[in-house]
C-alpha cells in the first residue's frame, strides 16, 4: 500500500509540475495576445491533463485516507472500483499522444520561442533535466502501472479489479497498435 501511495504521489507531483512549468505559463502567453503557442496547439499538446490531474488528486486523497485507518483487513479494490469511469479519461490522453509529440516537434522545427522556452523549462529543477515529450508519457504509462502495483501486492479482492482498471486504456492502446501494423 506505501508503494501504491508513494508512486501516487510522485504522479500527481509530476502532473502538477506539467501544469505550473509548462501549461500555466504557456497559456499566459495567449492571455497577454503574446502567444509562444496558439490554443488549438495547447489543446494538442496537453490533452486532458487538467482533468487527469484533478482525477488523480482525487484518487491520491482517497488512497492516503484508507492507509491512515489502515487495518490488516483493509482493502483498496473499491476505491479503484469507484474510480474506474473517472479513468476514462485516459482515453483521450492515449488517443491523442501522437498528435502531441507531433505537435511538440513540429512547433519547436517552426518556432524558436517554442524551442527557447522548452530549453528554459529544462533547466528547471522541478523537470529534473527531463524534457516535456518524456513527461507527457508519464501519464500514458499509469494506468498500467497500477495494474503492476496491484498484481504485486497480492491484496485481496485486487485482481478482479484489474481488468476493470484498464477498460479505459485498451481500446486505445488495441487502435493505435492495429494502425502501427497498416
């Protein structure tokens, strides 16, 4: 259960920092009519991270609260249970990943703001010299790394979650595997 809350917090740690590093200041540059970025482009790159990180801001409080009262006979299936149609959320997260590394890519070869300011945003402690394409995959990679966590757990009542846990993200992730193979 540490474990689970621990890699939760670094989560949340780590979607917050894409929202103060890199889509708070962006989207001040479009406030002020000085945009490094156009809205449809910030669409693009961060697709549902808002809403990701205030599901997961929801999960972690969750998860924090059943391990204070934490009892030999506790169990943590019913709070991913509940969480299972909030996670849908994904979806649009995986199905527009591509888009947004080609986003990425493309507005850095046009733009040199866009370059300067992802080169600044780097240099940041809290990016840990990491750059936005990467942490945009941390995101992508959570949904089966609970499944991981859960599986090594061996709690009760966890397994038959598992499958729940990732209807979100498999229709996705079988689309873009069938469209790799074309």
């Amino acid at each position: 259960m540490q474990e689970l809350i621990w890699t939760e917090q670094t989560y949340v740690e780590t979607l917050r920092m894409i929202t103060d590093v890199y889509i708070k200041p962006l989207r001040a540059t479009i406030e002020i009519n000085k945009p490094i970025v156009s809205d449809l482009q910030m669409k693009m790159l961060f697709p549902e991270i808002a809403a990701i990180l205030n599901v997961n801001t929801a999960l972690l409080a969750d998860l924090e609260e059943r391990f204070g009262a934490w009892s030999r006979t506790s169990l943590i299936g019913d709070i991913f249970l509940r969480m299972t149609e909030s996670m849908r959320i994904y979806i649009g997260l995986v199905n527009n990943y591509n888009t947004a590394i080609e986003t990425i890519n493309k507005v850095q070869n046009e733009a040199a703001a866009f370059r300067s300011f992802l080169a600044e945003c780097s240099k940041r402690p809290e990016t840990r010299s990491i750059g936005l394409t990467e942490h945009l995959l941390t995101p992508i990679q959570r949904i089966p790394r609970y499944v991981m966590i859960l599986d090594s757990t061996h709690m009760e009542n966890i397994f038959s979650l598992n499958s729940s846990l990732l209807l979100p993200v498999r229709p996705a992730q079988e689309h873009r595997q069938r469209a790799r193979r074309l």
